[in-house]
C-alpha cells in the first residue's frame, strides 16, 4: 500500500510539472523578456523591409533573426540569441555573418529590456521598449568619433511565417 501511495504521489508530481503553463516554464530572466517573442516587421521610407522574429522562451534562451530586404534583394540579416550568465540576460547578435557581440542586460521589465557593452564600437547599447500589444522600439545607441548617436527601429506586430 505504501509503495502504491509512492507511484501515485510521484505520477501527480510529474503531471504537474509537466504541465505547468510555459510562463511558468520560463520564469527565468530570460522568461521574463517573452514580450519581445513574435514577428514583427518596419517598412523603411526607401522601400526596404526589416523583419525580426523571436521564438518564445525555453531553457532560458530565446532565438531572433532579422532581415533587410529591398524587393528581390537581401540587403542585410542577423542571427540574434538572449541567453543567461550568473542571472542576467545576455544578447548576442551576428550580423550579416560577422563575428557574434554580446550585451549584458542592465535594465530588465515587462516592457523594457536595455543591453550594454561598452566596449564594443557601436552600439554600446540595444534597447527594447514594449509599446501597447502591437508594436515595440528597438534602439541602438552608442557614441562614433566622440559623437552620441542613436537610432529607433519602431516594429510593429506581423503574422509569421506559416501560421
């Protein structure tokens, strides 16, 4: 009877867990940027195209791209991650092929998620602002030749790919 009570307890145990929703599955620091998760996409005044997609939280990573396109064109891409060191959130970005960079997270809430790296050329910052359900900023700022710069990518929410 006791061992019987063992298999049930174990079995309820394993379900629960199992099952839990994936917010809780996620509850990382990483999971705490599933905000940015989803396709979203900015039509530039030249005619370029820029998609960036975000799959959901899991294991404490997420996975992006992005894509530059002008018609028929590749203009640019990048392979894009968030994973998590010593309990903060670190982005690493690749683009177009180069040598990944990484940014340690500074800031992280529900609608705000600020990366830094002063080291590295430009940017020395990436930044995500959630505005409303539908649309976010991405920001890239630094300073180039003793001279501040900063420029906004607002996105607004797109249907993936095959969905």
């Amino acid at each position: 009877m006791r061992f019987r009570s063992c298999i049930i307890t174990s079995v309820i145990a394993a379900t629960a867990i199992l099952n839990r929703p994936a917010s809780a599955q996620s509850a990382g620091v990483v999971g705490k940027l599933a905000w940015i998760s989803g396709c979203w996409q900015r039509t530039t005044r030249n005619g370029q195209t820029i998609d960036e997609q975000w799959m959901t939280p899991r294991a404490e990573s997420m996975l992006g791209m992005s894509r530059t396109v002008r018609g028929d064109s590749l203009m640019e891409y990048e392979q894009l991650r968030i994973g998590a060191r010593a309990g903060r959130a670190v982005y690493f970005a690749a683009p177009s092929g180069q040598t990944p960079s990484e940014f340690t997270a500074a800031v992280v809430s529900d609608s705000l998620v600020v990366f830094e790296n002063p080291q590295h050329d430009f940017p020395q910052r990436i930044i995500y602002r959630k505005r409303g359900t539908d649309s976010l900023i991405a920001r890239i700022e630094g300073t180039t030749g003793g001279t501040a710069r900063g420029i906004d990518f607002p996105y607004v929410k797109a249907r993936c790919p095959g969905a």
